[in-house]
C-alpha cells in the first residue's frame, strides 16, 4: 500500500524542508513547489491527496471551482495557521 502524497506549495525554502521533514516522519510522501505554477505543473504528473499552500505564493493558485487542482467532487478546506 502506498503512503498518502502530499504537495507542499510555499516561497519559503526553509518552511517547505521544515514541513517535508514533519510530513515524512508522520508517513507521508512529499512533494515540494516553490510557486503555483511549479505545483501546476507537479500536480498534473502526480495527483495528490493533499496541497498544502501558502495562499499568497506568487503565480498563485485560485481556489475555486474552476481550479485545476481540484478534480470533480474533491472538496477544499482553508486551514489558518
């Protein structure tokens, strides 16, 4: 059975390591962008069951219903730090 994949999305480099690291050790596979268009990009070659974003990533993803990561019937839910 294969780990959960999870796209992480943030300009930060530190943070992106910071959060790999935490997601590995919980079990999780990772995947890292360091701006939308890059997660695009990730994204279309490899689904993932989560996208972790900074919200204000330049070239930023819309998070709406004409999203392109968001497949039919998947919903998005907004997390506050």
């Amino acid at each position: 059975m294969t780990s959960p994949t999870v796209l992480i999305v943030d300009d930060d480099a530190s943070f992106r390591r910071v959060l790999e690291y935490q997601l590995k050790q919980a079990g999780y596979d990772v995947l890292k962008a360091e701006d939308g268009k890059k997660a695009l990009d990730i994204f279309s070659q490899n689904p993932c069951h989560a996208v972790l974003t900074d919200l204000a990533v330049d070239a930023g993803i819309a998070l709406d219903q004409h999203d392109p990561l968001r497949p039919g019937g998947t919903q998005l839910r907004r997390l506050h730090r």
